[in-house]
C-alpha cells in the first residue's frame, strides 16, 4: 500500500514504477556528489557539534537541546555551553544515532538530509497517485527533482527535510475531507507534529489547511467542527510543548521570540537596524532564485497553472464531484494550498535575502503545479504525435537543466560568478580537529 492512498505498487502502470525508479536513480546518483563534496564546511560544524554533544554528554544531559562550546550567536546558556533553541530537537537526535553507528564519522551525518529527500521523493509517488492518472504521475515525479532539492541533498540543514513528512500529512487530511473519518485528521496531526519538531517552519502549512477544512464542500457542520478542532488541537500542543521547553532556559523564550523577530524584518544584521534591505532588490533577487532553483520550465508552468487556478475559482468553475457522499478535493484547490506554505517563509527577508534554502517550502508546489500546466498547454495541440513531442521535450529540458545545475553547483561551480565574470571567495572549511573546538564536552556541564 502507498500510505495514506489507496493503491498499491503492484497496480501501479509499469511507466509509473519506471519513472519513480529512475528518479530514485537520478537523486542518489547527485546525492552522492554531495555527500562526498570537499568538508567539513559551516554546516557540518554547527551540526557536527550538536550531534556530538548529543553523543558525549547522553541525550538526557543534554535534553533536547542544540548544545555548541563555540560559534552559536545565543546568549542562551545550558551550563558553559551555547544553546541554539531556533533548531528543534527531533533532526540533530536522529543524526545522533547516524553518529554514533558510523564511529563518529561527521560525513556521515550528511545523510540525513538524503534520507528526509528520499521521503519527499515517496511523498510525490504518493501526491501523483492520489491526483493523477497515468503519463500525468510519472510527470510530478520527474518534476520532483528541482535544482531545490539536488543542490541541497546533502546540506546539512533541517530547514531542508520536512517537505515529504508535510506531503503525507496534507494528503491524510484531504482523505479526511474525502470521507469524513477522524483517524486521517488524527494521523495528519501525528504527522505534523513530528515535521513541526525537526523544522518549527512547518507550520507554513497550518493556515491553509484550517481554512481548506473551513470551505471544503460536502461535510457536515459537525464533521468541519471535529476536524478544525482535532488538527488545531495538535498544533497548539507542539507549540506549547515547544515553548516549555525553552522556558527550561533562562532567557530562553525571550531570545527565540527576539530572534525571530529579526528574521521576519528587513534590517540588516548587526547595523542595529539603521540599515535596511530594499524590498524591490529583494523581490528581484528572488525570482532569479526562482528561475535557478526550480528552472525557468517549472516556474512558467507552475505559473500557468496557478492563472488557471485562480481563474477556475474566481468563474466557479471547480466543480464538485460527490463521492460516497462526500466530495474530491479537487487538484486546482490543491495547487493554491501547496503555494500558500512557501508565503511565510518569504517574509522572513532577513535571512530568506542571504538563502536561497528559504524558498524551500515551495518544493511541493513546483513539483505539483507543472503537472497542470503542462496538461493544459499540450491538450490545445490535436495531434497527438505532437503532443507528445512537446511533453517529452519539455520533461527532457528540464532534466536537463536541472540536474546540470545541481551538479555544477556541488563540483565547486558557482552560477553568479559565471554570469557575473568574477571569483568568489571559497567557502571556510575546517579539519576534523577543529570540528572537536566546537563540540560542548562533558566537563562543561557543571
């Protein structure tokens, strides 16, 4: 079974487990250039001393949270030792135990991120089975692998795992409007719950699925009313569990709140905010982004498709379809959901300004969105031969632009010093001794 939908592998059209297979393939094989790229850099060191605290003072002295001797900007202190409570706990424990059966490897810990990928890869299988049919399935999946997701596989940041574990949460949902049992919102919430704890940014996703249960057609007063309530029941459990555990820390929930604060601004950092990012070069900045992390064929088509979209709303024209005295959840209203979750985190322009990992929770939608698009443009040629040539063509020049992208980047390229004519600075990397200057030993808790 394909969990939360209800087909099974074996009944899948063979072009759908080839696809899937082949994209599996695809990621690894990139994945791999990633895991090997020359190290430990900024962000092997900031989770390597995480993870090795985690390992040398036992999971219960270090309780949870992000412990580093060295290069944490928190004034939050567990003993001699930085906190780093932006990061929730759930990520850096798993890597523990990646740590300590590898023999304390740090690269090791890069597989994690490969890993989480390989959940939004069968999250997509999932979303492609449950909205489509046939050719359309293998699309999303092809579509799936976005310079966003090859570039950042083995990335050491948490920001960059959660998208697969949001997909299947959001799809036990929609089989909760589609039949009006509580076990689907009730394991939506499991699952949010457990993407909330590895990146707080998950919560991206809370907005519209509150206001989706609120106006999606064919449940009862009674059954919208046990839904909200049973999700937001969830959601409001993991931020008060969250913020005791802050609270644990003198100072703690004052610098979380102060720190997000400042990410959700424009002021430039340590300018004491008398300087200011320009929001126009911001916006500009980011559709570049757009165009190098999901390539220009996803961003056309997924624009499209959200014209469509809006259209399709605005005139009425999705339609209900009743099924078992409930009803679909349409793939257009899908669409529009998938691109509300990467609305917050592009507020943030502090940092989403200097990231391009902040563009993150559109991945979903860049992966679903295409599927339309390219539907619509290629069901306007009669010629079937012809349609065909422009599909492939089109998944083609994206395969081909987006994993040339990625490899380039992870073999030392670098796209704005190509264009730009200029050789930036390498990255600062550091020896394995110098990881340990980091790491928050046992002799510091006292």
């Amino acid at each position: 079974m394909i969990f939360p939908t209800d087909h099974r592998w074996k009944e899948l059209e063979r072009g759908t487990k080839f696809s899937f297979l082949i994209v599996v393939l695809i990621y690894l094989v990139v994945a791999t250039i990633g895991y090997f790229k020359p190290g430990p850099g900024e962000k092997d060191r900031q989770v390597y001393a995480w993870v090795s605290s985690n390992y040398e003072l036992g999971l219960i002295a270090a309780k949870g949270y992000n412990l580093s001797a060295l290069g944490v900007t928190s004034t939050v202190y567990l003993g001699e030792c930085q906190v780093y409570i932006m990061a929730p706990p759930i990520y850096h424990i798993l890597l523990t135990g990646v740590y300590a059966l590898s023999g304390q490897d740090w690269r090791s810990l890069r597989l994690g991120p490969v890993f989480f990928d390989l959940i939004y890869l069968y999250g997509c299988l999932a979303l492609a089975v449950k909205f489509f049919k046939g050719r359309q399935r293998s699309w999303l999946l092809f579509f799936a692998l976005t310079p966003m997701i090859l570039i950042f596989s083995a990335w050491n940041d948490l920001r960059g795992t959660t998208m697969g574990i949001l997909i299947i949460a959001y799809l036990c949902f929609t089989n909760y409007l589609e039949s009006g049992k509580i076990r689907w919102v009730v394991w939506s919430g499991v699952i949010y719950l457990f993407a909330f704890w590895i990146d707080y940014a998950a919560f991206s996703i809370v907005p519209a699925i509150l206001l989706q249960i609120l106006f999606h057609p064919g449940l009862t007063l009674r059954k919208r009313t046990e839904g909200f309530a049973i999700f937001s029941g969830f959601v409001i459990i993991s931020t008060i569990i969250s913020f005791v555990h802050f609270a644990a820390l003198p100072g703690g929930v004052d610098w979380f709140t102060a720190h997000l604060a400042e990410r959700f601004s424009n002021h430039r950092p340590g300018t004491g905010g008398g300087s200011t990012y320009s929001i126009q070069d911001f916006a500009a900045r980011q559709m570049i982004r757009f165009a190098t992390h999901y390539t220009p064929i996803s961003v056309f088509l997924a624009g499209w498709a959200f014209v469509l979209a809006l259209g399709k709303l605005v005139r009425r024209q999705i339609v209900p379809v009743p099924q078992n005295g409930y009803v679909t959840v349409d793939p257009y209203i899908t669409l529009l959901v998938l691109f509300t979750w990467g609305i917050p985190n592009q507020s943030g322009i502090q940092v989403a300004y200097i990231h391009p990992l902040f563009m993150y929770y559109f991945t979903g939608f860049f992966a679903f969105a295409p599927v339309l698009g390219l539907a619509s443009i290629s069901e306007r040629f009669k010629s079937t031969s012809l349609r065909q040539f422009i599909v492939s063509a089109t998944l083609v020049g994206f395969l081909l632009l987006s994993v040339g992208r990625s490899v380039f980047n992870l073999t030392g390229g670098s796209l704005f010093d190509l264009v730009m004519g200029v050789n930036s600075p390498s990255a600062e990397l550091y020896t394995v001794e110098q990881l340990k200057d980091f790491t928050c030993h046992s002799w510091q808790l006292k």
